[in-house]
C-alpha cells in the first residue's frame, strides 16, 4: 500500500482519536533512558532477509535475564543488527508479561540506530496496551500510517482488547463498525472473538450474542469460534441465566462445535450456583464420555460446591472420580476440602488435613489456603490453634495485605470470646508490622469494645479509622447502634444514624431493627412502632428478625394483644414464624395468664413443622409454674424430658422455691424426680 493510499485512513481515525507526535512517545515509560529519543520511524521493508547476519542463539528464551542479555549482545554486535531477530526475541520478552522491559528495550534499538519496522511498532502498541495506556498505544499507530501502511488485524486487536480492559467499551464498539465499514481489515475471528469476550466482561452479555449471530456468515472454523461460545456461556452463569447458558451450549452441539473443557467447567458452576447438582453431574459424565477430559478446576468447581451444601458423600464420589482419571488433587481442592470440613463442623479433621499437607509437601500452601484454615479455626472457637498458625504463616513472608484478613478473623475470634485485651494487642502488633487494618478489622474491633462497655475507646476508634481514610460501611456503623441501644441509649443511636446518613452512608435494615429494639428495651413501643413502619416507607421489607424484635417488645410490655395481630400480620405477608418467634408468643401469653392459648400455640407450632427447642419448653414450664398450673407444668416437663431437653437453672431454682414454700406436694416432687439423677 502507498502512503498516498494510506491517507484517507488517517482522516478516517483522527476524528476520533488524538494522535500525539510519536517523538518521545517511549519516555513515558519510567524505567527508558533520559536521553533525547529521535523520532519513531518505521522501516518500509515488510520482508526482511536473515541472510548474511548472525542470529542470537536463542530466539525464544523463557528467562528473562538470558533473552535481555541477548538482545543486547546481537544489538550491538560489529555486525549489522537484525531486525527480525530482534523482534523474535521481544516477542519472547513480551509473552513473559514484561512489556516495561520490551519498551525499554525498543527505545534502545532507536538509540542504536536500527530502523524500526511495522512488526516491532505493533509490539510496543501490545506493551502499552498491556500496561492500561492505549492513548500511547493509538500515538503509536500514527507512525504506521505515517509509513504508508496500513495496520495489520492484530494491532487493531490489540487497541480493542486494550480499550475494553480500561473499560472504554463505547469506544472499542466504535473502533471496530469503523473497521468493517470502511473495509480496513477483513473479518478476524480473533477481532470478533475479542470483542465478545470485552462485551461479556463489561456484562453487555446481550451485545456478545448479537455479534456472536453475525460470525455465522463468515463460515469460521468450529474450533476458532469455540472461545467465543465459552464467553458467553460463562456470562450468562455468572449472571445467573443458566437457562440460556444451556440453550447456548445445546446450539453449539447443533452446529458442530464441540466445547471445550473450559466450556463444561462455566457450565458445571452454574449449574452448581444455582442447585441443579444433578444436572451439573451429568455433564461431568457428559463430557468424560466425549473424551473431554475434566481437569483439577472442573473437579475443584464440584468439590467446592458439594461441601457448601454439606453434600459430604458426592464430594467422596467427586474425589475417587478425580484420582481415577487421573488428575491430582492441587491446593484448591485441598482447600476447598478444608473449607468444607469446617462447614460440616469437622474442625479437628480440617486441621489434621492441614497438617498433613504442611508434613508431606506435596503441595504448598497459599495465602488463601492459610486464611481459610485460620477462619475456620476461629469459627470453631479455637483462637489459640488460629494465633499459633498465625505465627507460622508470617514465616512465609506473605505480602501485608494479603494476610489482613487472617489478622481480621483472629481479632474478630478474641472480641467474640470477651478477650478484647488480646484483640488490642494484635490489632497493635499489625500496625507495627506495617499491615494496615481493614474495615472488618476496626468494625470487630469497635464491636468487642461496645460489648464490654468501652464506649469512648470504641468511639476513638471510629475518629481513627476515619482518619486513617477508612470509611466505616453499614455493618460498622450498626455495629455501635445495637451495642447503645442494647444499654438503653437510644438518642445516641438516633445521633449515630444521623451522621452516617450525613456521610452518604444508608442504614440497613439491621440498623432499623437494633433501633426498635432500643426502643422496646425502654418500652416505648410507640417509637419502636414508628421505626418499623418507616423501614417499609423507605422500601426496605421488615424480615422475621424486625418482626420477632417488635413482638418481644409488645409481649414483654404487657400489651399481648397488639403481638397477637403483629403475630397474624407477620403470617399473612407470608413470613413464616420461627422457634424465637413461637417462644416469645409462648412466654406473653403465660405472663398474661392465657395457659390455654399458650398450650394451643405449642400444638401449632409442632403442626407447622416447627420444633420446639429446650428454651421453648423452659419458657413455657416457667410460664406455668409461675401461674401456680403445677400439674400442666409437670406433664410439659415430662414431655420435654422426653425429647431430651433438661430443665434449666431457673426452671430448677423455680422448682426447689415452690417446693420449699408449699412442703411435700406429690406434683411438685414428681417434678424434681425429673432433674435428678437416674440411678
């Protein structure tokens, strides 16, 4: 192509993008030479002869030190450098993801002399592209078209690919209709493939499908399409739609394009996302009967999601189906395992497996395999173990912020535990190490500190979290709500609720409902009332939690009647109530006297599928008892025996006050016949 062909294609680009002279282009890069860059020419020669010339002995090295000194070496040798050679072994360097020294490396074959050509400005185009800057990559162009010659499909690929990762989609879907309108590059399915694949990552998963429709005319290779299909099918799982993923997958079949394992594996999580385990193991079947062979992702993917569902005996089937095809077991398997086992409340086995691991060697643990293990430690309350591993974790020199959560979990653990103390002194220790604290760690923090009454540390805290630019989200904020309401201060409750509205911040429904229940706990059930109603004035549906904390408060108030209708409300809006809700209804309506309506409710309870726990039959032993129902009271307490649940410390302490006022009466000492022990 002549440069006077050329030109229309210049006009074509420069009225929409900005080309800066090419002069000094390379300098933004922080690590090229200070020296004054001459211009960046490009060599008309697209062949370019390898006689004659020497050729480094390596064209493709993997280390990166060996392929740079090379280049060096060839570069300047007495001989004439070889351009091609020398674009061969920065494609090497690029491969490695090291475009800075790909970059560095181009500006010094300008200093040298060597005339660039349009392969090795395309490279540099790749690099900025590559390190988020495609304004540089599109300066770069111009001295294509300054050359006469128009860019080849991959560079325009390249600039695509590079305006989709800094999220310029409009953009990238302008570069490319200008592309197929003027007819400057034929139709690539690696162009088409990179714009389905940007569209489905900017979540534009209907515009992927659009353009998935017009590849169809160009009669591509099944094989070259197949990525393009996979992009879509794992759109549309992330998105939920496993419907149409399905619907995609099953088009694929029809036209003969055989998926891939990549395609099977999106499927087989969104399969698993959504519930349909049964489904997602027949494709694994499916897919091993195509002689697509599942890798270790595919068997991690059903591993995970089994052990989330406590499906402990298909995880069993999943691993014996992985070693019989012979894919080892890698770390994420091994610690979705762990993970699993902590879920199933098998902490000893998880921690046993552990160390099992660390023993042997066969596999390294990561960060997140550490993270997990320490979690699930702290969540089995063993912080003790959780500190130790702590300990040998740091050896390892993983990066500060990667081990902030572990930090987190572990504080978290120590405030749950009334340790806070210890939890101050770790959250010090981190800050001393350079770790800087999230917001989970000031949030658990600032939670451990209200639950043991150091108000004004907690609120030190805040102003520090704040001034650290660590913006308190809604949980931290809820977290001083429930922790001022619960001591009764529900003006600076209200007044925390003002300020986090004043910092952009939208109090949660839990924020509401710890709200009402200050209000309950002082008996102002109007204003507790009040607070309900606004949550659904401000669109948020109250759950059983906000109905239970409003019912406690009209119950423990003495006001049975306004809980009934709240009660029958909460039904009818299609809530199901819970064993707290049926007890607390229980224990209003003993206190009322209501022993009939009590007993009925504890039928309906059973009826509804709801069962009765141990706090149930004490409450409404205690109810009875108080009532002076003692021969009711006793055949609740042999019921409950009966299930296996045993008369609290109250309930006891109730028993042996009556017995002692009332003397030898044949109810009350069958009673205590039922917490003694049996010979």
């Amino acid at each position: 192509m002549s440069a006077a062909s050329a030109a229309p294609v210049v006009t074509i680009f420069s009225s929409t993008f900005t080309f800066r002279k090419v002069n000094n282009i390379l300098h933004h890069h922080p690590h090229h030479s200070s020296h004054t860059s001459t211009a960046l020419k490009v060599s008309p020669n697209h062949s370019i002869t390898t006689k004659n010339r020497t050729q480094p002995k390596s064209l493709s090295s993997n280390n990166l030190h060996d392929a740079v000194a090379s280049f060096n070496r060839f570069l300047n040798s007495k001989s004439e450098p070889n351009i091609y050679s020398l674009t061969k072994l920065l494609g090497s360097i690029v491969k490695m993801g090291e475009y800075r020294t790909a970059l560095s490396l181009i500006q010094n074959m300008q200093f040298a002399g060597v005339e660039i050509n349009v392969y090795t400005v395309s490279i540099a185009i790749n690099c900025y592209c590559h390190l988020n800057r495609v304004d540089l990559g599109f300066a770069l162009l111009g001295s294509i078209f300054k050359g006469g010659y128009l860019p080849s499909e991959a560079t325009f690929t390249t600039l695509i690919n590079g305006l989709f990762a800094q999220h310029k989609y409009s953009e990238a879907n302008e570069l490319f209709i200008k592309l197929l309108r003027e007819k400057l590059i034929e139709p690539n399915v690696f162009t088409y493939g990179t714009m389905i694949n940007g569209f489905c990552k900017s979540g534009n998963t209907k515009a992927a499908i659009e353009l998935l429709k017009g590849v169809g005319k160009y009669n591509f290779e099944a094989r070259r399409i197949v990525h393009s299909y996979t992009a879509i099918i794992d759109s549309l799982c992330k998105d939920k739609m496993v419907g149409d993923a399905m619907s995609i997958f099953a088009e694929m079949n029809e036209k003969g394009i055989s998926p891939n394992v990549v395609t099977y594996n999106s499927l087989i999580r969104g399969l698993c996302d959504v519930g349909q385990w049964e489904e997602a193991t027949r494709l694994l079947r499916e897919m091993m009967e195509k002689k697509v062979s599942p890798d270790v992702r595919t068997f991690n993917i059903l591993v995970d999601a089994f052990y989330k569902e406590g499906m402990v005996q298909e995880v069993e089937e999943v691993i014996e189906v992985m070693i019989k095809s012979g894919e080892v077991p890698n770390i994420v398997t091994y610690t979705s395992l762990m993970k699993g086992l902590f879920a199933q409340g098998k902490s000893s086995e998880a921690k046993n497996l552990f160390t099992k691991l660390v023993r042997e060697r066969k596999v390294k643990p990561t960060v997140v395999t550490y993270g997990t293990v320490i979690n699930g430690l702290c969540k089995s309350g063993n912080t003790k173990d959780a500190i130790e591993l702590l300990r040998s974790m740091e050896k390892h020199n993983f990066e500060a912020p990667k081990i902030v959560h572990s930090y987190s979990a572990i504080i978290d653990s120590l405030c749950k535990d009334r340790m806070v103390s210890d939890a101050r002194s770790l959250f010090a220790e981190m800050i001393e190490k350079g770790i800087s604290p999230c917001v989970v760690t000031y949030s658990s923090l600032i939670q451990g500190l209200c639950n043991s009454g150091q108000w004004e540390e907690a609120t030190k805290l805040l102003r520090e979290m704040m001034e650290q630019n660590l913006s308190p989200n809604v949980h931290t904020f809820s977290i001083l709500v429930d922790a001022l309401c619960k001591e009764g201060k529900v003006q600076e409750a209200e007044d925390v609720i003002e300020f986090m509205i004043q910092r952009g911040v939208v109090p949660s429904l839990i924020t509401y409902t710890a709200l009402m229940g200050g209000y309950c706990l002082r008996g102002q059930m109007e204003e507790a009332r009040k607070v309900f109603e606004s949550t659904v004035n401000r669109g948020l549906e109250p759950d059983i939690i906000s109905y239970n904390t409003l019912i406690n408060g009209y119950c423990k108030n003495g006001r049975i009647d306004e809980g009934i209708h709240l009660f029958d409300e909460m039904i009818a809006k299609g809530l199901q109530p819970n064993v707290h809700t049926y007890t607390v209804m229980i224990d209003g309506l003993c206190q009322e006297g209501m022993f009939d309506e009590a007993k009925e409710l504890l039928v309906r309870m059973e009826e509804c599928g709801c069962v009765p726990n141990v706090v149930t039959y004490n409450v409404i032993v205690q109810g009875f008892l108080k009532g002076s129902q003692y021969y009711e009271a006793l055949l609740l307490m042999e019921k409950m025996v009966r299930r296996g649940f045993s008369p609290d410390a109250s309930t006891v302490s109730m028993i042996v006050d009556i017995h002692r006022k009332r003397g030898h009466d044949p109810t009350i000492l069958d009673m205590i016949q039922n917490f003694l022990p049996k010979e």
